[in-house]
C-alpha cells in the first residue's frame, strides 16, 4: 500500500498546528470547530462546516460552528482577499484528516489490529468499525485519551487515498452540494443576530462626535450643556475625541445632537478637486514600482516597430464608498482594576486578532488583557468603519469602568469618515503586430495605497488614534506585495500573452481622502481598464472581441481554464448569435464582454452584460462563468457571485464620494445613491466545478469583469466609448455630446 500523499501545511496551519485548536468532541456527539476567519455574510461558516464534516465522516448537523474571538480561535489574520475557503477551508480539511488518523490509530492500537485491518476501518457518523460489523469505538468514546494534543504534520493529504481514512473526491457526500446556511434561520426568523442586536446586562448607549473635517481643530465645547441632558451619564473628552454616554440610545442620539451644536471648530481647505482626479493623482508625491514585465526575445530576424500600430487609452473610477446598509456598529466592556481581562470588545471586525493590537497601543494594555469577539454585522467586504467604532466604543467604555457600552455610528458617520476604496488613474498603452496581435503592452496606474488596516505596523491607524490628546501620526495607506495579492497594481500584469509588457504602480505619497481596502481593491479599476481596452483593440483591427480574447491566450493549464469560462459565458449569452444579428437586438441594446483570473492566482470568472441604454442605461442581464476549483457549496458560491457583480452594478452606474475641498459631501443616501432593487438585473451564474483542483474564493472574482463589460456593452448599443466611472446620465450626455 502506498503512503498518503504529502500536503505541506496552509500557511494558517503553520501559525497554528497544534489539532485541539481547530477541533473537539463533545458529550452530546456534536464537534465544535474553531476556524479563525469570520463570517461577514458570505456564508463562510456553512462551508468550513461542510468540509469537516466531510473529512470527519460526520453527518452535517454533528458540526458546531463556534463564534471567532481572541479568547479561543487560531490567529488567521484578515478575513480578506477571497481566501477563506481556499486558506481556513484547506486547513481545516487537513486538520480533520489528521484528527481522524489519529482516532483510526488508536482504535487500531486497543483492539490488537494488524496493518491489512486497520486499512479497512471505516468511519459512519463518528462510528468507526470494519465493514458492517459492530462499531469498534467512536470519536466521542475517544474523546478524553487527548489524541488531538499534537502538531499537524505535512502528510495526510485529504483527496488521496479512500484506505487512508480520507475521501476521493467521488465518494464526498457534503463537499460539492447546496447545504442550507446555517446563518440564515435567525435573520429569516428576525432573531437577534447582528452586532447591532446585542444587549449586554445594563448596557449604556454611546455616541461619538468625529471631526466634521479631516484637518479640522477643536477650538472650544460645552460638555456641561451636555450633561445637563436627561439619562446622560458621562461626557468624554480627550484631546479631539468627543462623545457621550447615556442609559438609552435615544438619549446618546439627542446628546450627540446637542454636543454638535455646542463644539467650535477651525477648518482649513485641504481636500483634491474631486472634478480633477487625474491632475491629483498624477501631480502628488509617488512610489514608483515596476510589478511585472517581460522583455521580447530579441532577434536578428525581430522587425523594426516604426510601422507597428501604437494605441492608448485611460480609464479611471473615483472614490468608492461602502455603503453598508447596516452602520458601524461595536460594544466594549472595560472591566475595574485589576482584572485579567482589562477590555471586553464585540464588533465585526473582519481581523479581531489586528484590532486587539491597535487597541493594545491606544490604550497602553498588554494585548493578553483584551478579548475581541467577532459578532456579525452589515455586510462590508472591505475596510469600514467597523474597526473604528470598536475603538470608539473601547475609549467610552473606559469612562464608565465595569459597564458595557454599545456605540452605532449614523449613517453621516459611515459615509463621511470611514476609510473610502481609493480612486484610480490606469494609462494603457499597446502596440500591435501586422497580423494585428498585440505585441506590447503598457499598464500603468496611479493610486493611493488599497491598505490601512489595523495591526500591521508600530503605530495604529483607527480613526481616534490621530485624533487623541497624546495623538498618534497619521498613516498613509500602503499596498501588499503583489505575491500577496497586491493592492492598487492588483490584476494590472496581463492575463493574456503579449510579446512584452510592462505593469507599474504609482502609489500616492499623501493621502487627503482616508482611504483603505475595499472590495476587490485595485482587480476593480485594472480589469475595467485593461478589458475595456481589449475591447477597443478588437474593434480597431475589426475583430470579434471574443475571438480577439481567445487568441491571446497560451496554452497553459491556467489559460485553459480561463478560456473555458470566457467560451461557457458566451454559449449561455448566445454571443455569436448576437454578434451575427441573428437574434432579435432590441433598439438600444448592446452586448459586452469581459474577463479576469482574479489576482491572476484566484477566481477565473468571465461576463457578458446586456444593456439598455434606449433611455437612460440599464443593466438588463449578466450571464457570469466561474471557475473557483472545487465547488464546496455552489448556492453558497452562486450567491457570492450575484452579490458582487450587483455591487459592481452599482459602482459602474452611480456611486461616487463628492467632495469640496474641505469636507466629504455625499453623506446621505441622497448624495450617494446605490442601486436600488427595481434596477438590479436579471444574473445567470455557471459554475465549473473542478473537484480535482483545490478550492479558491468567489466573493471578489466579479468585479473587474462586470464593470468592463458593462462598459463593452455600452458601446455596442451606442458608440459610446466610457473609461470614466461612474456613467451616470450626466456623463452619457457628455460623452453623446462629444461624439
């Protein structure tokens, strides 16, 4: 029999090998796993679940989700990235391989059983027996004996060998299938279930005043107008940080209210022309890096390119926010004196771990005496407000020692001082061979940095941190390095194969507008700039844009795969069909194409968009295609393909931050309008399940495509050539205009 294939450890496993940290048995039959990445809405939980129940042998109801917090949970970072399933769903498919082996063993070892019966043990339902006979013993049975005390190891690989005690890949019954949610009951039934429902005894409700400007200064504040206010019970002042205390939330709304009114302040101008996006961005101090190239093979035989086609193009979007439905939301309990636990926090940070470390220096606490729990809250996908907030709640809780208190920002505050997506500047440049295939390419871009996250540096970067009387310096936003995803120069080296190329990132050196990571960070910009540009390529040398896309791709595995979403797409689209007007084309409507692997390790997704730009524009349908390797829930994958390219929906037609030069201006629903439900178009999601293959995350796959081809859509049903987001009615008549 041949050993089990090796698997080195996932780098969340190499931070955390120890088996009982993923995993016990309890009493009642269930298993409670520990992942360290958190729900956001995206469903994460029911998918980790299905993996180790799969691995375990475990009916599905066995599994015991439990709440992430520093208190008990493996340190996995960010949850971020798309790399939940792909990084905590691998980790735990090991883990519970291992556990299992180790269970098998030492049933092999109490009943005396030679190699050729310990290879026909078998697992049902936690039940471990030889073919039908009576159960020798089972995991709860074994519970007690800390078999599960020890370090994972690099072996053991789950899909390797059914003799193993693991699974081939055929034979799973949970991996691959739609398993009901397991979050969705409390939210469908109106339970508590957010952040924001969370009542701890003798809760107090606070409020926070930011600063109505980033470079304003407190000049003068009433704090006692303030606490003259009925069921107030504290002020809190230090340095800037205002905010307010009270026994109903009512009471910290009108006393928020009231503390408005009665704080001075000096602003000053210090914010870009929001209409001028380009001159600042490309005039402001920069880092200049080169993040991919490749040089053409030089030749005696290489043509002189003095008679090359050269064309050129820019594209850009603006300051995104996240526009959560649900606002900011945390509680902090800072306990007396003396206690071990000094600060209690819930909140839905999407890295409790990186919180605790930030808070850890506001506060001058050893960050072995914070407990950060995660609880869910309002979708995001991002970096908003939420890490902020707990750390509003975290310095109010500190003025009331032994109390909870539970701190929402308003709708102003979420629109107005959580860290926004940057905006983005992308110049491409190509230059094309007499059989009109690119030979070079040039992809350049300019932005802030897509990072600001707490806990990754000396000196912590949430909101009040700057703000304090003992004020920490403002951060500037940075980018990960590309081998990590990368951040503004995300997806900006080529997909295709090009002769040469080069991709650079210029990263903003001053950051006026707090921007941050959000959803997809720069995939969004560069695909929208680099598929828009393949379009506009396809139709200067009169070729069909998917034919144009076909023949720049190699002949690698990875090519394969994305020519095989760019081909299901199309099919289910009728593309050909369209394109021959061999289909009804309604008047003012178009087809558009676009394609990304997301992070060029991620995702492979590509889309066709349906427009009706007969009136004013509309997405009318988006047929999407996506490969994300093996298929752990596909209503779970289906459903984070759907939420992101309706986000995206939204990006491209509407939403935009406005500014003046001294303060953010779109802090309504009013002033940034999102896509309402009676404009979401009809989404048909193909998934190519690929069992054999591991598994990679679906939450941001959509972004960069569904904006290109919205784009490539548009110009079908119009002429119309928009490289600027977003394309609202405005815009469309500018550039109708211009024609």
């Amino acid at each position: 029999m041949s050993e089990p294939a090796a698997t080195p450890l996932p780098t969340s496993l190499k931070a955390n090998p120890r088996l009982s940290q993923w995993l016990s048995f309890q009493a009642d039959g269930t298993v409670q796993v520990r992942p360290g990445k958190v729900d956001l809405g995206q469903g994460i939980s029911t998918a980790l679940a299905q993996i180790a129940a799969e691995a375990l042998g475990l009916d599905f109801h066995r599994i015991q989700m439990q709440g992430v917090s520093t208190a008990s949970s493996p340190n996995e970072g960010m949850t971020s990235g798309s790399l939940s399933v792909q990084d905590s769903g691998s980790t735990l498919r090991l883990v519970a391989a291992q556990a299992q082996l180790c269970f098998l063993d030492e049933i092999a070892r109490q009943h005396g059983l030679d190699a050729d019966q310990r290879a026909r043990l078998q697992v049902n339902d936690g039940q471990i027996s030889i073919g039908t006979a009576e159960p020798l013993g089972s995991y709860w049975a074994l519970s007690d004996l800390g078999l599960l005390e020890r370090d994972a190891v690099p072996q053991a690989c789950p899909q390797a060998s059914e003799k193993s005690g693991e699974k081939s890949t055929h034979l799973h019954r949970l991996v691959g299938t739609p398993v009901q949610r397991l979050d969705l009951p409390p939210k469908l039934t109106g339970e508590a279930a957010f952040i924001h429902d969370l009542r701890l005894p003798g809760m107090l409700f606070g409020r926070v005043l930011h600063l109505p400007s980033p470079s304003a200064e407190l000049l003068q504040v009433d704090l006692e107008a303030v606490k003259a206010l009925p069921d107030v019970v504290a002020t809190v002042r230090d340095g800037q940080f205002l905010g307010v205390i009270a026994r109903r939330e009512y009471a910290a709304v009108q006393a928020v209210l009231k503390l408005q009114a009665v704080a001075r302040w000096r602003e000053a101008a210090g914010l870009p022309d929001a209409n001028a996006l380009q001159a600042f961005l490309q005039n402001a101090p920069l880092e200049t890096s080169v993040v991919g190239e490749r040089l053409a093979a030089a030749t005696s035989t290489q043509p002189e390119t003095g008679g090359r086609q050269r064309l050129n193009a820019s594209y850009s979007r603006p300051f995104l926010a996240h526009g959560s439905i649900g606002p900011s939301c945390a509680v902090a309990r800072y306990a007396p004196k003396g206690d071990a636990t000094q600060l209690e926090v819930w909140t839905h940070s999407q890295g409790i771990f990186n919180l605790r470390a930030d808070l850890a220096l506001i506060l001058e606490l050893p960050a072995q005496a914070i407990t950060v729990n995660h609880v869910e809250g309002a979708g995001c996908y991002g970096h908003n407000g939420a890490d902020d907030v707990a750390c509003d709640a975290a310095l109010l809780a500190r003025a009331v020692p032994g109390q909870a208190v539970q701190v929402t920002w308003s709708r102003e505050d979420e629109l107005g001082v959580a860290p926004f997506g940057p905006a983005m500047w992308v110049e491409l440049q190509a230059e094309l061979n007499p059989q009109g295939q690119i030979a070079n390419w040039q992809h350049q871009v300019w932005s802030n940095g897509h990072g600001l996250r707490p806990g990754r540096g000396k000196v912590p970067v949430l909101l009040a941190a700057s703000q304090l009387d003992k004020p920490f310096a403002p951060q500037i936003s940075v980018n990960a390095a590309l081998a990590a995803g990368g951040g503004a120069e995300r997806n900006a080296v080529p997909l295709y194969h090009f002769e040469s190329f080069q991709a650079s990132s210029q990263r903003l050196l001053t950051m006026p507008v707090r921007s941050s990571a959000l959803r997809s960070l720069g995939a969004h910009g560069n695909v929208f700039a680099a598929e828009s540009f393949m379009d506009e390529i396809a139709h200067a040398v009169v070729a069909d844009p998917l034919e144009f896309r076909l023949r720049h791709l190699g002949d690698s595995a990875s090519d394969a795969r994305a020519r095989d979403v760019l081909l299901a797409a199309t099919q289910r689209a009728a593309w050909v069909l369209w394109q021959q007007k061999l289909i009804d084309r309604p008047p003012g409507h178009g087809m558009g194409l676009g394609l990304a692997r997301y992070k060029n390790t991620g995702a492979f997704c590509a889309v066709v968009a349906q427009v009706d730009a007969s009136a004013e524009l509309r997405v009318v349908k988006l047929w999407i295609a996506v490969d994300v390797g093996q298929v752990i829930n596909p209503d779970g994958v289906a459903n984070q393909i759907e939420g992101g390219a309706i986000q995206t929906v939204s990006w491209v037609l509407k939403e935009a931050v406005q500014f003046d030069d001294t303060r953010i201006l779109s802090t309504t629903w009013g002033s940034y309008p999102i896509l309402k439900f009676s404009e979401v178009p009809e989404v048909d999601v193909y998934l190519i399940n690929r069992p054999e293959l591991p598994s990679l995350g679906a939450g941001e796959a959509t972004h960069g495509p569904v904006a290109a081809a919205i784009a490539n859509a548009l110009f079908d049903a119009t002429g119309l050539r928009m490289r600027h987001m977003p394309f609202t009615p405005e815009r469309l008549r500018q550039a109708a205009l211009a024609l």
